[in-house]
C-alpha cells in the first residue's frame, strides 16, 4: 500500500522547512512554499550551495504570520499576505528574472547580519507567472514561485533507505530525509521506483489530487549539509554524492546525479493534501 508518510513545505528559499499533517493544492504547488527568497545585491537568489548557514534558520507558520528564528538573532515576524502593490526588486533565479516584491530593511538587516554577507528577502509575487519548462511538462501548463524549477518534489522512503544501507556498508554515517528537503514522501513504492512513476493520485473521487513526476532530480552538494548545524560532516565531506556517483548518473539529465523526482499537480487544485493518506500510482513503462 503506497502512502503518503510525510508533507513539508519551505518558506523561504533555502531555508528550514515546515512539516505539515496537511496542506492544499494550489496553483503554485503548495501553499507558501518557496514563496520567499534571500538575494544577493546584484538579485541572484542565495541558497546553501554558497551559504549553508541558511540551513539552521527555522520557520514556523502561526495564524497569518511566518516566525523566523535562528541562533543568537530576535524572532523576525513576516505577513502571510502578500502586499503586491509594495516595492519591487528585480530578481534571478537561474535563467529567469522577475520583479519581486522587497521584504524591507528589517529583514534585509536581519539576514544580512546573521549569514554575514548582503540578503536582501523577497517575495514572489502572485500577480506574475513563472511558468515552468515544458520541456519537461510537456502540454500541462505549470507555474512554480522560487523553486529551482518545479513546484513538488517527491521522495520515496525506500529510496533513502537504500542510500543508507550503501552509506552505512562503507562506513559513513547515514542521512535523515531533511537533507533531500522534499515536499511529499511516500511509503510503499520499492527503492528509486518514483524514476517511473508516471501519476500520483491522492484522494477520492470528486476531490482527487493528481501529480505529474516530470523530471529526475540532479543533486548538488546540499545533501551533505546537516540540516541542523549547517556544516558539513568533516570525515565524509563528499557525501553522500560520492556514494551517488557510483550508481546515480542519469543520462535524461546530462549525467547528473538523481534523486527523487520533481513534479506538477495537474489536478485537483484546491483539495487536500493529508498524511496516511493512499496514493494510487500509474507507471510510465
């Protein structure tokens, strides 16, 4: 029986994610999700790759304000509302640009100060459209906010559980789930089996959610980033790419190491999203 076991969002960019026992289905994939972003004075986005210590800045959603914590710095509190007619700051995140709305010198301060390099927050505007490559989607038409190019990625618990046996044979330490961030994890399916999965359908019929897996994901060395601390691990500074690289290569994206899948809902926007909840899957073969 395939499940869905776990639902994460990430607010901001890069930064610690939110667990969640449910979450709707919008537009932009889920709610919040990737709906801010940190940007350097030039407006690249910034991520872990270059600044690792965004791993250890926490959120946590509570009524209509996101909380924004890290070590040694006040609580810094963001409205959920989007003010669209505010400030804009013209931002890229990898080929694409956009205008985005400013966060504001509290929160640039406040970043700037604790990862000790210009950050400037931004946040999507939902009056735009970044619309994500179809390439890869094909003739679904899908929108994402500041994800790297699609709204949903989608991790199975056996897959990870499969590195882990590899990690622990050669004697480096085993990874939790967080180190993937994905949004949607799912018990049941067999190790690396979401690489042919075509659809994922949650839900009864009339409220169903469906999500499209479009394209295998390439890691970069985040991985190797502990969630919590931000470093990485001294003896195994590689990992887990080197452990990847051994079996992981996937020609469809020029040899990258996959894993995991990123994904669209091409159905059901505005239904509901509940951990435990049964999936039903069709394969691409």
């Amino acid at each position: 029986m395939i499940k869905l076991s776990a639902l994460h969002v990430y607010p901001i960019k890069s930064c610690g994610g939110i667990s969640l026992p449910a979450a709707a289905i919008g537009e932009f994939g889920l709610a919040l999700d990737r709906s801010w972003m940190l940007v350097d004075r030039a407006g690249r986005f910034l991520t872990q790759r270059e600044h690792p210590l965004l791993a250890t800045i926490k959120t946590a959603i509570d009524g209509d304000v996101l909380y924004v914590r890290a070590p040694g710095m006040p609580v810094l509190s963001l409205p959920l509302q989007a003010q669209e007619d505010g400030a804009t700051v013209p931002v890229t995140v990898w080929t694409d640009s956009l205008l985005a709305l400013d966060g504001g010198e509290q929160a640039h301060e406040w970043f700037s100060s604790y990862i000790g390099a210009d950050a400037r927050l931004v946040r999507f505007n939902p009056a735009l459209e970044r619309i994500c490559s179809p390439r890869w989607t094909g003739e679904a038409l899908a929108r994402t906010q500041f994800s790297d190019g699609f709204p949903l990625l989608v991790v199975s618990e056996a897959s990870l559980d499969d590195l882990n046996q590899r990690l622990r044979k050669k004697g480096a330490p085993t990874l939790p789930m967080n180190r993937f961030r994905p949004n949607l994890v799912l018990s049941g399916l067999e190790a690396y089996e979401e690489d042919y999965v075509d659809t994922i359908t949650f839900g009864e019929p009339g409220r169903e959610i469906v999500i499209k897996l479009v394209k295998p994901c390439a890691r970069c060395p985040v991985p190797g980033i502990d969630q919590d601390s931000g470093l990485n691990d001294p003896q195994w500074p590689n990992e887990p790419l080197d452990t990847m690289a051994t079996y992981r290569a996937n020609a469809r994206v020029e040899g990258g190491l996959t894993f995991g899948q990123n994904a669209i809902a091409i159905d059901g926007q505005g239904n509901l999203l509940c951990v435990g909840q049964e999936a039903r899957v069709e394969l691409n073969f």
